[in-house]
C-alpha cells in the first residue's frame, strides 16, 4: 500500500512501504550499496557508515549490511547519492524505471533493488510487485518439488508392488514345486509302503 508522509505530493519520495522490503530486494539493494560505496568519497558517506570505507564490497555487505540498509532509508541525501552512482553504472535500467517503463525481461528483483534506491514514482508498487513475485516463484518451486516428491514415491511404491508381486510369484511357484514334490515323494512312500507290506 502507498502511503504518503504530510500531505505531500505523490512524487515518490514522498512514498513509503507499508512492508519491510522483500529479502531477495534488500540483499541486492545492500549489494547495490556496497558497490556505490566504494566510489564515494568518506565525507559523502553517513558518519555510521565510515568505518566500513575501506571494506571490500562484498565485505561491506556482509558487515554493515543492516547499517547500509538503515541509512539509505534515513539518510535521502545518502540515498540520491548512492541512486547517481547507480545510474551510472546501470544507465539502462535507470533510464527505463525514470520514464516509467521498466524493461520486461529484467529481473524482477532488479527492477525492485533499483527503484528502491532511485525512488522513481510508482517505486512501492514496483517493489510490492517484486515481493509478490518472489513469494509466487518459491510456491511454485515448492509445488514443483511437492510434485516431484510425490511422483517419487509414486514411482517408489509401484517398483515395490511389482517386486513384491514378482517375489510372490516366484514364491507360489516355489510352494507349487515344493508340494508337487512332497506329493511325489509321498505316492512314492505309499507305494514303497506298500511293496513292503506285500512282499
């Protein structure tokens, strides 16, 4: 849902989440950051953020994560700064979400990330958008898998019928052999019984 602080005009930057941002949007918006990070100079950066300005990117996100997280949301100068860097790493996308047309086959997640830190209008619809996504991409792996499990066992259980009738029958068979040599046997015990008692 689109909230707006004070009565200010929808602009954007007026907008904010309703939500805390979807996992997958947050790693790559921190992951953003952390790029933008190292071509900031330290004066640019938020005081809380200093120490990490010699960390390696991945190394920044990794440790000051939630600290890089917190400050692009207070810290709006913090946020257009890290925002500029983005486009001019990424002038496609930045382009595309500025006229109000993110591309298609961009990944949704992407898509998201960049309007969070750019805050073009419109950018919580697209980050909900990208959190929905998200959740119907892990229902429907989840599903997949449920029905890959399921055809397993299905798979499992007949092999296992088929054995057991397999083994049954090579039983039955077994027991007929067996009986029909245990009647052989015992005709001819009778009959030798027989020869016995006459001779």
């Amino acid at each position: 849902m689109v909230e707006t602080r004070g009565g200010e005009p929808d602009d954007g930057a007026a907008e904010v989440l309703d939500r805390p941002l979807p996992d997958g949007v947050r790693r790559r918006v921190v992951q953003i950051v952390a790029d933008a990070f190292g071509r900031l100079t330290v004066a640019e950066l938020p005081a809380q953020l200093r120490q990490y300005a010699r960390f390696a990117p991945n190394r920044r996100a990794k440790f000051a994560g939630n600290a890089m997280a917190a400050a692009l949301e207070g810290d709006t100068l913090f946020r257009q700064r890290v925002g500029e860097k983005f486009k001019e790493a990424e002038p496609e996308l930045s382009g595309a979400l500025d006229s109000g047309s993110p591309p298609p086959a961009a990944d949704p997640l992407d898509v998201a990330a960049a309007a969070y830190v750019l805050r073009p209008p419109g950018w919580v619809k697209l980050v909900t958008a990208a959190g929905e996504e998200v959740q119907r991409a892990h229902a429907e792996r989840v599903e997949e898998e449920s029905r890959a499990e399921l055809e397993r066992l299905r798979a499992e259980l007949a092999a296992a019928r088929e054995q057991t009738r397999t083994e049954t029958e090579r039983l039955r068979a077994e027991l007929d052999s067996a009986r029909k040599e245990a009647e052989a046997l015992h005709r001819k015990l009778r009959a030798a019984h027989s020869d016995v008692k006459r001779g």
